[in-house]
C-alpha cells in the first residue's frame, strides 16, 4: 500500500509546529509579568534539607521555586544553574525550593529522592510532591520550570524548560536589588 502524501505533509508539518514550539508546547519560554500571589505549596510529603515552608512565611523574601524530578535528563541539565543560584545569592535573601514532582511511580520513594539530593550536589529546600498538589496549585505543566517569587508574594517570571539561565539570573538580581 502506498502511503498517502497528505499524511506524510501532515506528519512533517506537526513535527515542525512542534519543534518551533507550537501547539502550546515551548521548547523554552521566559516569561516576566506580575502572575499575581504565588501559590501555597500543598500536599508536600517531605522537606529534605529544609523545615517545613510556606509562601507566607517566606513573604519579604525572593523565592526561586524550580519543578524537577530526579530522573528527567533536562531536570538534570538544569540543577547546576539552579545550585549555583542557590549558592551565590542565599546570603542576600534568595530562597531556592525545589518541587520535585515524581513524573514515574519509581521517583516517589523517599531514599530514592534522598540519594538523588545527595549525587546531584543539592543543598537547597526540596519539597517531595508525590501526589501533585503543588504542581496543580502551581499550574505547572513542565519540567523543568522555574517560577521567580518576589518579596510581596507575586510570581514575576516563569520559565519552562532548559534554558534562558541569564535571564534568569538578571531577573533575579533585580529583585534583590543588585
């Protein structure tokens, strides 16, 4: 049987929508804005290398809140940026929280999670999402994703994917005023 052409023009135009992003799919996206109050975080199992946090309490605060899971090569891609982040401007107020929000059943273990924190080098908050509750709160869709939180509580950037780590960094560094 010969295939049709018009599946086959169909077939690349959806494979070229895609990698140019479309279809409500970004291959990377930074967006800045003022998204309104940021989310209370729900339904965490576990605080590893934190207490217990909320937004509220972190109010007056910079809070950069990065979804991830231990086994997403992207995820793991991007976890340098987000350390060092959490390394060069903890002491002047940033607050890094990793959501790690299982995309398999086998990412929900704790020890599993615990040893990923320890490989990869992470030092700080990580919230176990097993059941969603965050990322639902949160409406995220992606992994990687990087939500920017500014002293007042408001979400004043999002980004989706790898990527746009300079800019991030300067949307950072004007919200703690360096």
């Amino acid at each position: 049987m010969k295939p049709s052409t018009f599946s086959f023009a169909a077939t690349v135009a959806l494979l070229v929508a895609v990698l140019a992003g479309g279809l409500g799919i970004p291959s990377a996206a930074t967006e800045a804005g003022d998204y309104g109050p940021a989310p209370e975080f729900a339904g965490i199992g576990a605080w590893i290398n934190s207490a217990p946090l909320t937004m509220a309490s972190l109010r007056g605060k910079v809070v950069l809140v990065d979804f991830w899971t231990w086994s997403c090569a992207n995820c793991v891609r991007s976890l340098p940026h987000v350390r060092d982040w959490h390394e060069r401007y903890s002491a002047d107020g940033l607050v890094v929280i990793g959501v790690h929000t299982p995309e398999s059943d086998f990412e929900k273990d704790r020890a599993d999670l615990e040893s990923a924190i320890a490989r990869y080098g992470i030092r700080h908050a990580v919230a176990q999402d097993n059941d969603w509750a965050t990322w639902k709160a949160w409406g995220n869709h992606y992994w990687p994703a990087v939500y920017l939180v500014d002293r007042r509580g408001h979400i004043v950037l999002r980004h989706m994917g790898e990527g746009g780590y300079e800019e991030i960094d300067a949307a950072i560094r004007r919200e703690l005023g360096r």
